[in-house]
C-alpha cells in the first residue's frame, strides 16, 4: 500500500516498530498504525511532519518516500544510500545522449505517447456518437505528426529538436482541444496551463502529473538509470531530464483518470479551492485523484508482452528494458 499524508498538520513517526499516523480530524484526534512490510511508499504534502526513526525505518524496509508541493509536484525523496546498480548502465545513458541512440529512444517515446492519445481518443469516440466525426478528424491529425515525427532524421537531438518539440505542441493543442469539447461546459478549458492552474481540470492535471513524475523515477531509478541526464530535455531542465524524456508514454494514463473523474461527475466545486489568477485542489481533491490514480496505476490490467499487466508493473519493465538495450548499444 502507500500512505499518502495530505492532511496539514499530520505527523508520521514510528512506535512499536510500526508506522504511526497521527492527525486530527473533526476537532479529535486520531492515530493510524501501518506495519512497515505492508507499506510501498509514502507520500507527503507540505504541512506534514516525519520523524527521522519513520525515515530509517522506510530505509531499512526499502519504502520511497516523496515530498510534494501543493500542486503536486514532487520536490525530493529519500532513497536508500546503497546503489541499485552497475554504473556502466549510468555510462551507457550519457554517451547516448550525444548520439543517433538518443534521437531513437526519443522518436520512440514521442510516437508511443501520440499512439496512446489516439487509443484514447477512440475508445471516447465509440461511446460518443454524436461527436464521433469531430473526434476521427483530430485523430486522423495526431496520426498525420506521429507519421512526420517517425520520418525526421538526424544523427543528433539538436539537429531535430525544434522540429519535435514544433510537432509535440501542434498534437498538444489538437488533443486537449478535443478533451475540453467532450467535457460539460462549465469544465471545459482553454489548453493546457501549469502553475497555477487556470481552471479545474488543469488543477487535477497538474497535480495527476506531479505523482506520475515521482513514479517514473521511481521505475528508472530500479532500472539503474540516472533521472537527471537526458535527451531532449538535458538543456531546458535543470532538474531530472530523463523522467522528462521517459514520461511521454505515460502522460495519457494521468489524463485518462482525470478526464473519467470530470465526465463522470465525480469533482464539483468543493475538490478546489480558487487562489490568486488560478486553482488548486484541496484534501478533498487530493484524495480523490488519488485513489482513482492508483487505482489505475495498479490494480487496472493492460496487456503487456502477451500477458495482463497493471501499468505500473509494465512501466518498471519497460524502464528495464530500456536499460538493457542501452547496454547492447
């Protein structure tokens, strides 16, 4: 399981070699025990408080522990001090960088998420008769970059760069248009918009994206991979490239949970609060989205390789693949 604190105030330390989770709740309050082999991760809002016995226990059991910012976004972690793996994977990585390895792995991954959204799409299509032609022309559009997106050529990311970040954005604003038009009139939304968020769905997103980010280098961190040298994203981001790079598969796994949540009528006005030129989700909004993420993350199967996978499982082996063939290349 994994516990995820976002209640102000809350304060998790260890007793009786169990986790113990105090906080209150309706003016009272209340302590949780959590024994340490059941526990995966924990996961932590700002305002809460960790004692550093929880932090050495979550050590020695091998549990991640993530701090995040309001929003989501995920500001550090604790790992374990011992390394996870040969270095010559760590080498490999860095070397591809520079070469036709990288532009590979990129087109790869940029075509996979184009692939994944159209998946989307479909399945949205064949449960909106109304709007099926609208959503088949944006589909057949997505389907025209991802064709230009697999014939660039270039021995090197710089030589492609601009281009690919040209097509990624077009798709961008074709997909989310289609999203926000399928959505009842008081959530729809106008593109996407980060901190903060201008409306409600940007809000969930952000915040939907913020944990995907602390699961993807999670999953490449096991597989001996550095977070932080990447392909296209080394010279943008001063922070973790790769989780950039290797997230892009991924990002429609978010924006599938979010858009059921908002279709399904499952967020009102209640799941954020308003703040200065935006939005932001609240504890109840945070729990929300959370359940129903991990849910999909990791109970909902996919086939995978030819057997039934979670996502989250088929993401760590896809991250270990990748290391592999970065090795024999």
């Amino acid at each position: 399981m994994q516990l995820i604190i976002n209640t102000y105030g809350t304060y998790v330390h260890v007793k009786d070699e169990l986790f113990e989770v105090s906080l209150t709740k309706d003016g009272e309050k209340q302590k949780h025990h959590f024994a340490s082999q059941k526990v995966t991760s924990i996961l932590m809002s700002k305002g809460a408080a960790l004692s550093t016995d929880a932090i050495i226990l979550a050590m020695k059991n091998n549990i991640d522990i993530i701090v995040f910012e309001y929003d989501g976004m995920p500001i550090g972690r604790f790992w374990h001090s011992k390394p996870g793996s040969t270095s010559k994977i760590r080498k490999q990585q860095l070397e591809s960088s520079l070469n036709e390895t990288g532009v590979y792995w990129i087109k790869s991954w940029l075509a996979k998420k184009l692939e994944n959204q159209i998946e989307f799409l479909k399945r949205l299509k064949s449960h909106r008769p109304a709007s099926a032609e609208q959503i088949q022309e944006k589909i057949d559009l997505i389907n025209g970059i991802k064709i230009k997106i697999n014939e660039l050529n270039g021995s090197k990311i710089d030589n492609i760069d601009a281009s690919l970040r040209g097509l990624e954005g077009t798709s961008g604003r074709v997909y989310f248009k289609v999203l926000s038009s399928l959505l009842t009139e008081r959530y729809r939304f106008e593109g996407r918009n980060f901190r903060p968020a201008k409306d409600p769905f940007n809000a969930f997103l952000n915040y939907a994206y913020g944990v995907l980010y602390s699961r993807v280098e999670k999953v490449l961190v096991i597989a001996g991979l550095d977070p932080y040298v990447g392909f296209m994203h080394r010279d943008d981001y001063n922070m973790k490239s790769m989780v950039f790079d290797f997230i892009e598969p991924y990002r429609v796994y978010a924006e599938e949970v979010v858009f059921k949540l908002f279709s399904a009528k499952k967020i009102n006005d209640a799941h954020t609060n308003k703040i200065t030129n935006g939005y932001s989700l609240n504890a109840e909004g945070k729990n929300l989205l959370m359940q129903a993420l991990l849910r999909f993350l990791e109970e909902g199967k996919i086939r995978y390789n030819g057997r039934n996978q979670t996502r989250a499982n088929a993401m760590q082996m896809d991250a270990h693949q990748f290391a592999n063939q970065l090795i024999k290349s």
